[in-house]
C-alpha cells in the first residue's frame, strides 16, 4: 500500500485485465444493459405487479385465475393444442429431414419452407379462411373427389388452429431438425452398417441416441411458440370457445378489462409453464449423450 | 446406405415421406395463392376461380387503410431496429467471442432468454411498462420492444463468424498501431460485413414479421403491417374481402423481397436461428 | 444372407467400374486378393483408392463389373451383410458409446450372447492394447487410441476381410511407425485378408505382401514391394515411387547381356530395359540415391545446391541441355562446381517413349 521498496502491486486494470476484464470486455455493457432494461426489467415488474392485484390480498389474481373456470381452462385448451402440434411437427420433420440430408440440392426446399416463417402466422392465418373456407380450393376438391357431399368445416375450430401450427410450425420444427441431422457424420452410419447394423438398427444406436439431444431442443423452441399461439387462435379459431387459449385470455385482461395486475399474472403463469415443461424436456434430454456428433479426429 | 439393393418396404416409406412433403408444398402454395388470386377477383363466390380480373382493389386498400402511413412506420421501424441492434449487438458479440471474463455464461444466458421466451409472455409486461413510461404506443416503443428479440439474435448469429476470424489478424493489427476504434473500422467490420449483412438482413426480415411485440405496444399512429394486416382481417366483414387480400399481398411482396435478399448472403436454417449458440 | 465363414480363398474384382455423373472414378478394376495376403492401394491423391475400396465394402454400389468372394458375387449385397471390417480414415467411432460398446458393436448386431461379447471385446481390448479403457467415450481419448478401438471394432467380428482406408495419415510420425507394426501384427495374427490404403509409398511397402499402385481410376501395376521398388512396370509408376530423374535419351543399341546402350546428352550410356524397346526417344529414370559424382560418368553438370539429409548430401546438378539432375554426394560439394555423374546400369532404368 504504502511503501516504494515493497514489490509494486499491479494496478486495478491490471488485475481485472488478467481476469478478462478490459475495455474489450466493456463492449458487451450496452446491449446487456439494453437486455435488462427491457426484459429483465419488465419481466421483473410484471412478476411484482401480479402481486398487486386491484383488490384484495398478494395472491388474489392467481387465486382468480385458478378458480374461475374461463380462466384456468385456458391451460388446458392450449396445451391440448400445443402439444401435438409440437409432436405432429417433430414427428414429420424427423423422416424427412433424414431423407434431405441426403441431398445434394437442399437449398430449393429449404428455401420454400423458409417462407412460411417469414411471412408470420397472421398471413398464414388469412389465406387459410380463404383456402379452408366453405368455398375453398380444399373443400372444392374434396366434393369434386366425392370425398364429401357438402362442405366440411375446417377453420373457426381446434382443427383451424392446429393446421395454421402445422403449416407455420413444420418448416420451423424441419429446419432445425435438419441442422442437427447434418452434424451426423455420415460415416458412423457407413461404419454401422459395415458392422452389420440394417437399416432400422442403424436408425435405434447410432441416428436416434445422436439426435436425442438436438430434439429436445427442438421440442421446446417449438412448443414455446405453439404455446403462446395469438393471432391464428383468433382468427382461423374460435376465440371463446374450442380455442381460447392463454394469451387471449392475457390480453383481454390487458386491453379489455385494462386489469394489468391481472394481465401480468397470466403472463406469469405462461412463463412458469413454459419454464415447467423446458425443464422437464431438458432434464429428459440429460440421459442422453450430448457432446459432438462427429466419428473422430480430423 | 443400401444403395444396392433397395427393399419395397423402403421404397413405399421414401414414397410416402416425398409424398408428405410434395403435399405440404401444394397446401402451402394453395393458401399463398387463394390470397393472391382473391386479391384480383372482381367476384369470387362458389367458382373455382373468378369470373373476372381487376387490380383496383390494390388502389383501394392502399387508400382505405392509409398503407403509405403504415409502410412508412415499417421502415422506420425496421430500420431503427436494425440500426440499434447493430451497433449493441456486434461489439457485445466481438466481446463475448474474444473474451472469457466472470459471468460471461450468465450474460450468455441474459441474451438467450429473450430468445426462448415467447413474445406474447414478456410483451404484457413491457407493455405495461412502456405505457407507464409514457412511450406505450408510440414508434419508440415499438422499436424498444422489438429490440428485445432482434439484440440478442444479432448477437448470437455474429459470434460465430467472429469466431473464425483468425485473431493474429488482430494481433497484427495492434502491433502496427491500431487502437481499438481503429481495429473495429479497418480490420475488423471489412472482415465481418457479410456476417454482419447476414444478422442484419435476418433481423430485418423477422421484424418485419413480428407481430406480437408490435401488436402489444403500437398505438393507432404506430402500427407496422403486420399489425394493421391483423386488424383488417380480424375485422373481416367490415370491408370487402378482396382489399384485405390485397393488403396481405402488399405484406407479402415486402417480407419476401427482403427474405429473397436475405437468402443470398445467409442460409434458410439460419432464419430459425444459430443452433451452434444456442445448444448448450 | 450374411457371410459369417471365415473360410474363403479369393475375393475378386472382375472390371469393376464406378462412375460419379460423366466421371469415371474407377474405369475397370481387376484384382484377386488371396486369403490372409496383406494388399496395399497405393497411389496419389484422387486416384479412386478410397472409392474402390468403399466398392468393396458396399458402401458405393458399382457402376459396371462384378465382386465376388469365391464363387459367390457379393456385389449385389448390402454393407451390413457382406461382413467385412472396416477402419475409416476418420475412424467414426460411435461418439455415444463407450469403448466396449463401440468394439462390441459389430457382434451386438449378429445377437451374440451378453457373457461372449464381453469375452470378446476384452480380447479385442487385449490385442490392440487397450485394456483399462473400455469404459471411456471415444472423445476422451488420443489419436493413437482412437485409431486403435477403430482397429478392434472392426476385427472383433473376425472378418475374412479388413479394409482399412488411410489409417495412420492423422497420427504423428512416432506413433505411425508404432502403429503400422501393431498393424501387421494383428493381421497375421487373425489370419484374415487385408487391403489396407495408403498415398505414403514407405507405408505400403514395409506393410504389405502386394502392392497395388493406381492413377486416375486405373490399376497400373501389381507386384511385391520389391519389384515395385526395383522394376516399376511404367515411367509414372516409376515416377510414383520415387525415380526423381527422368531424363529424355536416344537408343543406341543393345548393351552387355540384357542392357541397351543409349546417348542422352551427347554421352554415351549402359541401362536396364524396362519391356520392350523401339528405336528412337526413350526415357532414362534413375533414383537420386543412385546418381552420384564419377570421374568417369557419362553426364556432365554444373551443381546448383547441395543440402545435408543426415547420412548424405543430396543436390541438384544442371546439365549443358538444361536437364536437372538431382544426386546424392557421400562429402559436401560446393555449389557451382563442375561434376561428372553416373550411375550403376543396374539401377539405371529405360522406358520405350519420351518423357
Ligand atoms: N461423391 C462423389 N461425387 C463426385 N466425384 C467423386 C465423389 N467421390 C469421389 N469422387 C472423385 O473420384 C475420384 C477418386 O476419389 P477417391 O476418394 O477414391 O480418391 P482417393 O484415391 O481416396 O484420394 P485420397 O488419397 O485423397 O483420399 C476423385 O477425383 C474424386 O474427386
Ligand atoms: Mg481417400
């Protein structure tokens, strides 16, 4: 500290320099305090607000929320839509992403799927009432076929909602899928089967265990989105009934009734339960080896 | 694998997994185009196709829901987002792939969570905070709220190509004088344009797209496409169907002449986002 | 139908052709490989080794030609039923799999009993050396013993055939003179046939029984490591394996006993005829170890630089035509010097053409 004989001690720059601390280091400052401000900050005000109901004690909005029928039953319709979405489009995307890896010119397909994504499920949603309606291509063909004798009703229902999922939610689920499929090597497949392994036991020791991983992941980015389902849940559903999921009872406590304690709880209760079932995923997903999918060296 | 000797069980099942997907593709191109074909129909009821053709539906619509307005609040929109995420997202990313400094998993985790959190969960609440702050439906809030995504993805996609610059590079650089604002301009943003032209243009594209955030924070005077393309369908009824379709392709084109930039510098996997970042 | 029986006497490739689109990566391969012989593929990068040798293992299906094993075309058969093993250039083990299961793999597909495969993994663990690491994961492991659960896995089934594809070019030059006796050593002890494929000429001829040497698809010579490093059958195999010097000569005529006499540079000299020769152009090749500086030689040279590879000097020498002429020199020699070379015409080589 004091003396001039004693062994300089290295300045504070230096020390946290050697720990990595530096002006390059201080680049990372604003976008985590951007990051803060506007998710944690908000995240955090939102989990302090449900407490704050307009009347009555701390847990009153969640003690509404689980004991009004309307409200809780949300839950379940939008579980009951999620999942299987999630599974129909992980369930479709696994053969076929097994098949295009193969490919050489994969580029035209994933560039078709792509477009779907990018245009959003409120355009999906629109062309669907158009191609699903009453007087749609669908409903045409079907009656030309003779498959039906009058037409069937496709949208403002469950089914409405989970096409407009499947249609949005394949490519998504399918384009990850195939990323983790392509970190296969694909010699540990030739070496299988020099060993003797056909093709299904090749798919059950080397494909699947490899890919268990990447699919949880997969699992959960999907369902994440299928569960916070808005804009195709009103328009191609039926928003007080058969679909009225979580976030359209979040928003009407938002925007209709303007009840925000309200609103943030349900926000809150979205959160826990994507957070229960990424948990539950992700600790599925330890028993399965999770390091590179490469065959060796080189 | 067993090129020699395909077995029929095979051959049905890889006839059956081409079939899906040739189905999928017909699907999709039957909704894009039953907006489309519906967007130039003079009349289109119980037909397979209309009797007659106009475009005047495209003038209608544009005048009907102000799309000059709404165009011009995308591109602010957009831009600032972009603009923003940029110039935070490429210095914490250069930061995060050349430094290894205590807490660097936690701010790792601070920017994936954005990420993994559905918008319609976190937009109530910024919402709310927003309105309280008195930004709550103006530009500025919607930019806000759409940084929350697009920051963290800009930063995930650039770490990455950061990663493969060789950093005797730098080194180099630094040796013959370059301090770091001099390093960034001559060495380091020439070297990273196209990973940074690849974020950039994917968060453009997903912006334009993002209809949540947006949804949950934009006031009348602030609404992006997506929204207002929301709002007119939803109030389907109200105004001929024909113009609403109309303004879905108006959407449309403008989202797919960025997507079709886009997938000149980046890859279609990249759109859903950079699995090597967020797999562990 | 899957081929279990160790017994077999010939593999042959009868004209085997692979073509990738309008490209013929093997333009019709023939080759018979015996019983417990040990078969080098050698030949440059892009030659169509790893292709003839995926071929074999069904990994490629053939674009013309015929692979049988005895009298039974095998062709036609799937990877997993022809039984073979197989150590890849990457190795790919299994990265989810421990040791023991990568190596006890190959019997789990044929529904050993448990108590066998154990037996037997640990013997194959036993034979390269790897006792003590059955339960790591691949990834925690060297090159070298990665390289050798490679070996295990795929001998542990013993195969009539074991192919291996450049299996030492990831390792460092100590451990690859270790492995290559590990090699050989396992070899003979299964008793199983092996083509093993190599671009490092060193590597093939310390290895193997017989050396196959390929270029662009085509199989050029076949012959024991002996005669490939005496009589390379052609002026690229010579090339290939190591004649630095071709020189551009005239026929003169025949030599004492089998030798040709030939000028080349105005000088007069005895070699070995390689097949039959024309009068007219033909092409000299000669091993830089084997030209050295004679009072007496038939060419003249001008020394251009001389380094010092431990038990020699070796250097670069230009003649008056321009023809460079890399030697060896058993003392130093001072650049610029004017030298004389020749060399045994036992070891000196003519091939009918020009160079
Ligand atoms: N899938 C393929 N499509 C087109 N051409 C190919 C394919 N695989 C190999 N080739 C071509 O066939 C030729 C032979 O390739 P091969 O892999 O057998 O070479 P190699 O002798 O093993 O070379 P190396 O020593 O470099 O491994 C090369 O010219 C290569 O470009
Ligand atoms: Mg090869």
């Amino acid at each position: 500290m004091t003396g001039a004989a004693l062994p300089r001690r290295p300045g504070l720059r230096e020390r946290l320099a050697r720990r990595g601390l530096d002006g390059t280091t201080l680049l990372v400052l604003p976008a985590a305090l951007a990051i803060l401000a506007l998710f944690v900050f908000p995240f955090i005000e939102g989990l302090v607000l449900s407490f704050l109901p307009k009347q009555g004690g701390p847990l009153a909005n969640y003690a509404k929320f689980f004991g009004d029928p309307y409200l809780w039953k949300t839950i379940p319709t939008t579980l009951g839509i999620a999942i299987p979405a999630t599974l129909a489009n992980i369930a479709l995307s696994v053969p076929v992403a097994l098949r295009v890896r193969r490919m050489k010119r994969q580029r035209l397909l994933t560039t078709i799927l792509v477009i779907p994504i990018t245009l959003g499920t409120v355009l999906v949603a629109e062309g669907l009432l158009n191609y699903l309606g009453p007087q749609g291509w669908l409903n045409r063909t079907l009656m030309a076929l003779h498959l039906i004798d009058r037409p069937v009703r496709l949208v403002h229902n469950y089914w409405g909602v989970l096409w407009s999922l499947v249609i949005a939610g394949f490519p998504f689920t399918f384009l990850l899928t195939l990323s983790y499929v392509s970190g296969i090597d694909p010699n540990l497949e030739r070496a299988a089967a020099t060993l003797g392994a056909g093709p299904r036991a090749r798919f059950r020791t080397v494909l699947l265990p490899l890919m268990a991983s990447g699919l949880a992941i997969t699992f959960c980015l999907s369902f994440v989105q299928a569960f916070a389902v808005y804009p195709s849940a009103v328009l191609v559903g039926a928003p007080a009934g058969s679909t009225r999921v979580i976030s359209i009872a979040a928003f009407q406590a938002a925007y209709e009734t303007y009840d925000d304690s309200l609103a943030s709880s349900i926000a809150m209760i979205m959160a826990a339960i994507q957070l229960v079932i990424v948990v539950l995923v992700l600790a599925g997903r330890s028993l399965f080896y999770r390091g590179p999918a490469g065959g060796g060296k080189g | 694998m067993t090129q020699s000797r395909t077995s029929i069980l095979d051959r049905i099942w890889i006839l059956a997994v081409w079939t899906f997907v040739g189905f999928f593709i017909l699907n999709l191109a039957a909704i894009v185009g039953a907006v489309a074909v519906n967007s130039v129909a003079t009349r289109w009821l119980g037909t397979w196709l209309p009797k007659a053709y106009t475009w005047h539906w495209y003038a209608d619509a544009w005048s009907e829901f102000q799309l000059g307005n709404i165009l011009t609040v995308t591109f602010e929109v957009v831009g600032a987002v972009v603009l923003l995420s940029g110039l935070l997202g490429v210095p914490a990313a250069y930061a995060l792939s050349r430094r290894d400094f205590p807490g660097k998993k936690a701010v790792m985790l601070l920017f994936l969570l954005p990420l993994l959190v559905p918008p319609m969960t976190i937009g109530i609440p910024l919402a709310t905070v927003l309105y309280r702050l008195g930004l709550g439906g103006t530009i500025w809030g919607v930019i806000l709220a759409n940084l929350v995504p697009s920051l963290p993805f800009v930063i995930l996609i650039t770490i990455p190509f950061i990663d493969q610059i060789d950093q005797r590079v730098e080194q180099a650089a630094r040796v013959f004088g370059a301090n770091t604002l001099r390093l960034f301009t001559h060495v380091l943003v020439p070297l990273l344009t196209p990973g940074i032209l690849a974020a950039l243009l994917l968060v453009l594209v997903r912006t334009i797209a993002m209809f949540e955030l947006t949804f949950l924070t934009s006031g009348p005077t602030s609404q992006t496409l997506v929204v207002a393309l929301y709002y007119a369908v939803s109030a389907a009824g109200v105004r001929a169907g024909q113009s609403v379709d109309a303004m879905a392709m108006i959407y449309m084109v403008t989202t797919l002449v960025w997507l079709v930039i886009a997938l000149r510098f980046v890859n279609p996997t990249q759109i859903v986002g950079r699995q090597a970042a967020a797999r562990d | 139908m899957a081929i279990h029986s160790k017994d077999f006497r010939t593999l042959r490739l009868d004209g085997v052709q692979r073509d990738f689109g309008a490209f013929n990566a093997l333009k019709g391969i023939s080759l018979t490989i015996a019983r417990g012989e040990f078969v080098a593929l050698l030949g440059p990068s892009g030659c169509g080794k790893s292709t003839a040798l995926n071929c074999v293992a069904g990994l490629l299906p053939l674009t013309g030609g015929t692979i049988s094993l005895d009298d039974t075309r095998i062709d036609t058969l799937s990877p997993e039923d022809r039984g073979f093993g197989m150590v890849f250039q990457n190795y790919a083990l299994f990265p989810h799999m421990s040791v023991a299961r990568n190596v006890g793999f190959g019997l789990a597909m044929r529904n050993e009993p448990r108590a066998q495969i154990a037996e037997k993994v640990a013997e194959a663990l036993r034979l390269v050396r790897l006792e003590g690491q059955a339960d790591k994961l691949p990834g925690q492991l060297s090159g070298g013993q990665q390289q050798r659960v490679a070996i295990a896995r795929a001998i542990v089934v013993a195969p009539p055939l074991v192919m291996m594809d450049e299996p030492l070019s990831n390792l460092d030059a100590k451990l690859r003179l270790e492995m290559r006796a590990e090699i050989r050593r396992i070899h003979a002890h299964l008793g199983s046939a092996t083509i093993y494929v190599t671009h490092d000429q060193d590597e093939a001829l310390s290895l193997a029984d017989r050396i196959v040497v390929m270029r662009q698809g085509e199989v050029r010579q076949v012959g024991t490591p002996e005669d490939l490093y005496t009589r390379p059958a052609t002026v690229d195999v010579a090339e290939f394996m190591g004649f630095r010097n071709m020189l551009p000569a005239t026929m003169a005529g025949a030599g004492s006993g089998t030798r040709a006499r030939v000028t080349v540079d105005g000088a007069a000299c005895e070699g070995t005829p390689v097949g039959p020769l024309a009068p007219g152009a033909v092409t000299l090749a000669i091993r830089p170890e084997d030209l050295r500086p004679q009072d007496d030689g038939p060419l003249a040279a001008r020394v251009d630089q001389v380094e010092y590879r431990g038990r020699a000097f070796f250097g670069i020498a230009t003649t008056p035509g321009g023809t460079a002429l890399h030697f060896r020199a058993p003392s130093r020699v001072a650049p610029g010097t004017a030298l004389r070379f020749g060399a045994d015409p036992d070891r000196i080589l003519i091939y009918g053409g020009a160079a």
